[in-house]
C-alpha cells in the first residue's frame, strides 16, 4: 500500500487532462464478453479497478492487450464462468458479468460484488430484470445465473434509477427476442456510452440521455472499436481542487453539456466557470462566498440521479465549501456513509456540523491544518487530498491505493498543476 505525502498552500496553475470514464469502461469490458469478435477500446484508464476487472478476464480465458490507455478485448474462448469471491470483493462491477457470462455460457457464478463502503447497494433491480427477461437466479453465499433459451424482451419498470442495473439489464436485452423497454432508467454520460458501445457492436438501443431505453433484440453482436468518454467526476474533482485552493486551471478533454449542474452546485460556492467546447476554465484567485437562497435561505446542495448533481462529487464539493465564506447545507440522499469522511475534515479545522448520516452543515472559510488520515473510499480520498493541498502545513494520506481505484496517475496530473505532492511506501 502507498501513502501521499502533501504540502498544503502551493498555488495551483495550470492544465490537465482528463482521463477516460471509470464508470463507462469498466461495464464495457463486461458487454464485450457478449461478441465473439474483437471489441477495441481507446482512452481506457490505467486504474486499479480497470486492472481488477481484467483479472477477471485472466480467469475467465478471455484474452486482451492493454496498451497506452488501448484495450483489445478478445472473447472468442471463454474457458470458466465462475468469478472468485477474492476478486468480487474488491470491485463492484464484478456483477456485471451475470448477464454476459451467462448469456455466453448458459451458466454463472458469481459472489456478491465489493467496492466503496459507502452505504447499502441495492441489487434488487438486477435480479428483478435479469428474472423478468429469462435468467434463473438461485442465492446462498452466491448468486447462480442459468439460462437455457433465449431472453424474452418485455417492458421493465425500475423502482430506483440504478445505473448498474440499468447498464446490466440493457447489456443482457440486446440479444433478447422482442423489444425490451426499461423505464425509469439511469441516463448518467457513462450508461449512454455503453448505450453507444453496444449499437456499434450491432445492438438497436434507442432513447439514450433519456429515462426510457428502448431496446429491439438482435440475433448477435460483433465486433466493435470506440472511445470511452471522458470522466465527469475526475473533472468535477479538478474543478473542486481549483476553487479550494484558489488556483487558476484549465481542464481538458470534457463534454460541457455534462457540467451543466456542476456549474450551477458551484456557482453556489461563489466559484465561476466557463464551459468551451472541449474544455473548462476555471480562473484564479476567486473570492469564495456562499450564495444564499432568495429570500436570504441558507442553501442546499443535494445529489440525485442524472441530470442532478452526481453523488461522487458530494464529498470533494464539501471540501470547497469549506473554503467558502458563509452556511451551506449538503443533503447526501444516495448512499447513508458517504459522509463519514467528514470527521477527518473537522481534525483538519473545518466547520463542518455532522446533523446525521445524510446531512452535514458547512459553516466557512476554515483555515485547515494537516494531519494524518486514512482514504476511506474512492471520492473521500480525492476529497481529503484536495483539503490537504489547500490546508497549513504537511499531511499524510494513508490507503492512497484506494484513490488510485479511480484516479489514472493522479499524482503526476498534481505534480503538472504545481502541486506538492508524494507517493510513499507505507
């Protein structure tokens, strides 16, 4: 395991780029298990759960070259269909090879899925769909996919618009006899990619960035060569970095209909951005002060599914408020541990009232100071880097592994921005 080393107080300048959607290759990999044919991926990031997930593929005899951020994926031999609970622990997207394993396979194994301790992770929209489409689920200590003819398409109504369980029941439609409409369905940038993924593989998909997908079964899919989309979180991150520490930075590589919510969350801060079109502009040295509600309300920033404001940059928002003269409320309604990271944040000085699992009051600007903390979580850790780089003096991140789930060569891209920031063996 590493640690990072940071000196807070440098100024920050400069560009980054962001890298490839976490969210959107990592179920890619898992949909191309479902064509027999060569499926090609560009701008895939080199993080730690893309290489958890081709452990997956080195268990289940797929092979693959993974090479300047290209992934060629080749599932013509798939030799096991049982996934180890070792590497299911570790990462959530495990679950989506049920439908693509079993699919190819007739059979699946698979224990339940690990990843970010941020709250319960409802399963129940795969199980309903994948039931509802033809795949029997039995359940002990694992989940076993079977099926033995072809799905059946049907209309499918989701009581929680679940991104994995929208990606999953999307990916095991496409080959599904009939039409298959899910409603209430996740329209997040990285479930429309994967949208786009599976109609060059040869799927009809329609009703992307919308909350109903429309899917018309085909016999097979082929063979495919995309660009993952760029990550909206990680920018979101830059954006949350440059605002706290008052840094002027220009961010690459970004979609701006994608931020158009971020930038609305962060002008309550007092932060302006501009959105071109392939890049933001954050400028420097802004005065940071909460914008209260009319009628002088103190504001709220809540998450909620897409187009709301993304639950992954809740906690690195948080840490911008902290930043920020005046009271600002955050309503974290998605995951009920997301906010524990804040205890660290108030050791740090922050004026941070912890109301319960779902809401945490800021009261800034504090004058944050360094300490030593542990990442708990991929979007936690991110945020208490961000505060350790704005904060008086030297801090020390243990667990650093954990951001780099998330974060391709992270400490490079601060370095490139005039952070002071080092990589340690713990």
């Amino acid at each position: 395991m590493q640690s990072l080393i940071v000196e807070g107080g440098a100024p920050i300048k400069g560009e980054v780029t962001v890298s490839g959607n976490k969210n959107a290759v990592l179920p890619m990999m898992a949909a191309a298990l479902l064509s027999d044919e060569k499926v090609i991926l560009h701008n895939v990031p080199a993080i730690v759960d893309v290489l958890v997930t081709l452990e997956i593929f080195d268990h289940t005899g797929v092979d693959y070259e993974f090479s300047n951020n290209t992934l060629v994926i080749d599932a013509r031999k798939i030799k096991n269909s049982i996934i180890p609970r070792e590497i299911c622990s570790r990462i959530r997207t495990s679950i989506m090879f049920a439908g693509p394993l079993t699919l190819r396979c007739g059979k699946c194994e698979i224990f339940p899925p690990g990843g970010d301790i941020i709250g319960r992770r409802r399963l129940d929209g795969h199980v309903y769909g994948l039931k509802s489409l033809g795949i029997d689920i039995e359940l002990d200590h694992r989940f076993i996919f079977k099926v033995e003819k072809r799905l059946i398409g049907r209309e499918l109504f989701l009581d929680e618009a679940s991104v994995t369980a929208t990606e999953q029941l999307m990916t095991a439609a496409v080959t599904a006899e009939g039409i298959t409409t899910i409603r209430n369905a996740a329209s997040e940038p990285h479930v429309n990619d994967l949208a786009k993924l599976l109609n060059k593989m040869g799927a009809r998909i329609s009703g992307l960035n919308s909350n109903t997908l429309i899917i018309e079964g085909v016999e097979k899919l082929h063979g495919a060569e995309h660009t993952v989309v760029s990550d909206h979180t990680e920018a979101g991150s830059f954006i949350a970095l440059g605002a706290a520490c008052g840094g002027e930075l220009t961010i690459k590589n970004t979609v701006p209909r994608h931020y158009w919510m971020t930038r609305r969350v962060f002008e309550r801060l007092g932060v302006k951005l501009e959105l071109h079109q392939n890049e933001i502009f954050l400028p420097g040295n802004q005065e940071m002060k909460i914008q209260k509600d009319f009628g002088g309300h103190c504001p709220v920033i809540a998450d909620g599914p897409w187009p709301q404001f993304p639950s992954d940059l809740m906690s690195v928002s948080i840490v911008a408020a902290t930043q920020a003269e005046g009271t600002i409320l955050f309503f974290e309604k998605m995951f009920e541990s997301r906010l524990y990271f804040v205890d660290r944040l108030i050791s740090m000085g922050a004026g941070a009232i912890v109301c319960d699992p779902h809401r945490v009051v800021i009261n800034g600007r504090s004058q944050l100071r360094g300490v030593e903390m542990s990442s708990p979580d991929i979007r936690a850790g991110m945020a208490l880097l961000i505060a350790a780089l704005c904060a008086d003096g030297q801090s020390r991140i243990n667990s650093a592994n954990i951001i780099y789930r998330g974060y391709e060569n992270i400490v490079n891209k601060l370095l490139g921005i005039n952070a002071k920031v080092q990589a340690v063996e713990s």
